[in-house]
C-alpha cells in the first residue's frame, strides 16, 4: 500500500493510504488515524465504517473523532463504503442506495456484483491484514458505524464475537430485511433468497444467537428516515430477548447528519476505549 497523505492532528497522525484490494478486485482508498500514543506502544484498533454515498474521507473530516481518540490512545479505521473503480459495476439509474457508494458490508453472490461488492471480506480479513505492519494491537478491537456503517458494524460484530470486544452505530439500519434501502440492496446483491439475508440482518443475527456483545446506539428522534428505513425499535426488542450489555439512546431533536455523529462521538470513543483496555 502506499501512503498518499498525513497530516499532524491532536499530537497524532491521520493517515490516508491507496492499495489495489485482491478482495475488490479494484484500488481502494482507506484512511487511519494513530494516535500520539502510537509512536510508544500498539494501540486499540476502532474501525469506523460509514453510510451511504460516502467515502472514507467523511468521517475524517467531519467527525471529529481525532481529539477523542488521542485522548484514549486509540487507533481509527475508515475504510470507503464501496468498491471504486471504471470497471466497477453502478446501479443503472446511478441511484445513491445501490452501486458505488453503497456496498452495505456483504459479499455479494448475484452477478454483476459478486466481482466486486465483498465489502464484509475486506473489512473483516482483507484490510486487517495490511496493517500488521502498523502499531497496532489487533487483539483489541472494536467497531462502530452510521447508517448503512451502523448496519455493517452490528452484523460484523456479531458475526465475529471474538475478534471484536465492542460495537456502536448512530442511526443504524437496524433490520435491513424489513426496509426498502435494505430490500432493494440485498435482492440485487443477495438474490430474492430471504433465508441468506438474516446473515447480514443485525436483529436476525442477535434472535438467532440469543447474545450480543457489549452495544451502544444512539438515534435521533427527529430523523428522516427513522420510521421507514432505521426501525430501531425492532432492535430493541431483540437486544431485550437476549443476553448482554445494550443501550439505545433515543437523542431528542437530532437528525441523520454528521452534526449528530459529532455531538456524540466522544461517547462512543469511550465506551469502545473501555472495552479494548
């Protein structure tokens, strides 16, 4: 891989790297936050993975994590949300939920896509493996994300209790398999097959496991897409029905936005802190 930028940020360094993925089958950019820390010991790693139409660079700019993570000597990944690329497949009609941009964490079986849409291989194995060389502490993990990257952190994590000590997400999709956002991405990465859905559907994966790890979610009460999309209800009751430690925050008067994310990031770079001690 090679480093494209760095800049100094809370006695840290924010990193941006390119490197062709195997997994992608394409270059993929990807950005990585070492706190001061860092130039003593290895650090907790905490990967970020972002919704809808972003990038990598979002998070980086806008949610200012930096501060915090220097705080609590903790390492950020933030990957892109989908494969890049001109021979990466687009939804025809170039629409923001599907295609690039939109990878929603699975590993596509459904042609065109299964090429290059397997964003849960590179998260989980893929980009982990690039940073061995860096100082951190791949022991001690833990994930979060918004949106569509609340989605991919639930299921990752739930999917790997032994990788990852924690997980939180800001307005998550919490039930993909109940939502349009979520049919839609999933019929044309999946198939029409709903069984292979409750894989990559984070309150499936929870009534099946009957367990969860260590979960914060905080939602804003004034967001858009809160009763269409997000159903966080539903995860509600599954967290209910099962064993582990869970808060789900209801912020009154929020929205979807970065503005939201910013207000309460340094809770969550805490609560993750805290388990990767």
């Amino acid at each position: 891989m090679e480093q494209v930028s760095e800049n100094r940020c809370f006695g840290g360094r924010q990193q941006r790297f390119v490197h062709h993925s195997d997994v992608l089958n394409c270059e993929m950019h990807f950005s990585l936050y070492l706190p001061p820390q860092a130039e003593a010991s290895a650090v907790p790693l905490l990967t970020w993975l972002s919704g809808l139409t972003c990038t990598d660079e979002n998070f980086v700019q806008k949610a200012g994590a930096q501060r915090a993570a220097a705080e609590h000597g903790v390492a950020i990944l933030a990957p892109d949300t989908s494969p890049r690329g001109e021979d990466v497949p687009d939804d025809h009609n170039a629409a923001y939920d599907l295609g690039l941009g939109a990878g929603f964490y699975v590993n596509a079986t459904q042609a065109p896509w299964s090429s290059h849409y397997r964003m849960y291989d590179y998260v989980v194995d893929e980009l982990p493996a690039l940073l061995r060389a860096q100082p951190l502490d791949l022991s001690r993990q833990a994930i979060f994300g918004h949106s569509m990257g609340g989605h991919g952190a639930l299921t990752i994590a739930l999917r790997n209790p032994q990788r990852f000590r924690s997980v939180s997400a800001f307005a998550p999709i919490c039930a993909p398999s109940q939502c349009p956002w979520g049919e839609k991405a999933f019929t044309a990465y999946l198939g029409h097959d709903r069984q292979s859905w409750a894989a990559h559907d984070s309150c499936e994966l929870i009534r099946s496991q009957g367990a969860h790890p260590p979960l914060l979610v905080d939602q804003g009460s004034d967001d858009q897409f809160l009763t269409e999309q997000l159903h966080t209800p539903l995860l509600e009751q599954a967290c209910a029905a099962a064993t582990g430690d869970a808060a789900i925050r209801m912020q009154e008067g929020y929205d979807h936005s970065y503005f939201f994310i910013t207000s309460f990031i340094d809770d969550h770079i805490g609560f993750h802190a805290r388990h990767c001690a």
